[in-house]
C-alpha cells in the first residue's frame, strides 16, 4: 500500500448525511480510480481518472461525486447516504492500465445506518 | 462486456501442497492480466502482472500462465505454506477503456 493512503479507515453514517472519502498518493501516478467490495459482488469499480481534470464514469457511479484537481488527490463524495453505500472502499493508483501494476490503498470501512 | 470468473470459491489444501487457482475471462483482447492478494481486512497487493504478450511469469514460489486464446489464466503456488492464506483475485483491463474488472476471489486456506 505504499504511496496511497486513504482517510478515513472506518466511518459511520447516518442516511442522508453527506461526506468525502480522501485518496492521495505520492507516485505521480496519472490513473486513479475508486472501487467497493462488498461480500459476494467482488470489487466493482465506481469513478476513474486518467489526469488532472479528467474523470470518468465506471460500473456502479450512482450516489458518488468525484473531482481531480490535482495529481495527488481524488477524493469520493458520498452526496446523500443511504444503507447500500455501506461497503469497504478502495482507492487505485498506476502509471498505465495498460501496462503497469495497480497499486491499492487500505481502505475505508464504511457503515451507513 | 467483459466478465471475470474465479473457480473455486473457495480452497483448503494441507502445509506443502502445490496448487493451481484459475481466472477466466470472456473477452480474449486484454492488455494485461493481473493477480492479488488481500490478506483479511486489508487492501489489494500485486502479485503478478502478465502482458498480453507474455506467457507466463512468475515470482519466487508463484507462477502465473496466461492463454488469451482460451481466456484464461492460472496462478500456481508452489509448496504452499500457512502464510499463503488468503483471498486471491485476478483483474483484467477491458478492452478500449479504462476499467478494471475483477473477479470475486478464491478464498484459499492453508492448513499447518
């Protein structure tokens, strides 16, 4: 997990109740994305960014906001809460897709009540 | 729309045994295959990353096999150990984009 953290580890919400996951890396990897885990479905991916500005849509975008303003950052807006949000939270970093290993952070433990 | 399959689920093998974890996948234009491990409550680590190109690679007791053709890929542990436990996936690219797919993981535990 090296050069990716994640803030923060555990958080508890109530439904409705807005908040914003933190990434940050310290590679200067251009790709970051976010996925969930949750039992059963695997890790589905949710919002990616190749660049600076650039953000795209992935499997389950539903009910999460993201931004890239920088290299460093890609923070996972939750807008408006709700029960199905409850998972574990990964953020991804890597050069290329293509070419290059992905690297992990730990995680956010997620519960929404 | 590519789709990732991990068989078995789940796997529990004695101390020393060699084992095969396999990944299929549906559509054979891959860039690159990768396998993880994810130890209980813990993030993704790589193991292994295979081109397209290649195939085949490996890492001190693991190795790695990628037939595109048949849109499949093995993970081979050689004399597991106690330590080996744990979650493993595969991941594939898909093809034109810039999405990850993964498969749900075979649970491995092995037994001292």
């Amino acid at each position: 997990n090296a050069g990716v953290t994640q803030t923060p580890k555990f958080q508890v919400l109530k439904t409705g109740q807005s908040m914003t996951l933190q990434c940050a890396q310290d590679m200067n990897h251009e790709y970051m994305s976010w996925y969930r885990q949750d039992p059963g479905m695997g890790l589905r991916l949710i919002h990616y960014s190749v660049g600076a500005g650039i953000t795209d849509q992935g499997e389950v975008p539903n009910g999460y906001n993201v931004s890239r303003s920088t290299t460093e950052d890609f923070p996972l807006r939750l807008l408006s809460a709700a029960p199905s949000q409850t998972s574990v939270y990964f953020c991804a970093i890597g050069s290329s897709i293509f070419t290059d290993t992905q690297y992990f952070g730990p995680g956010t433990r997620l519960t929404v009540l | 729309k590519q789709e990732v399959t991990q068989i078995p689920a789940a796997l529990s093998v004695p101390e020393g045994e060699n084992l095969v974890l396999n990944c299929s996948f549906t559509d054979s234009a891959i860039y690159n295959l990768q396998w993880f491990r994810q130890d209980p409550g813990k993030g993704l680590t790589s193991l292994l990353l295979i081109q397209s190109s290649q195939r085949e690679q490996t890492s001190g007791r693991l190795n790695a096999s990628l037939d595109k053709s048949s849109g499949r890929s093995t993970l081979y542990i050689a004399a597991s150990q106690p330590g080996d436990s744990a979650t493993y996936l595969c991941a594939v690219p898909t093809s034109g984009t810039y999405k990850y797919i993964f498969g749900t993981g075979t649970r491995l535990k092995v037994l001292a």
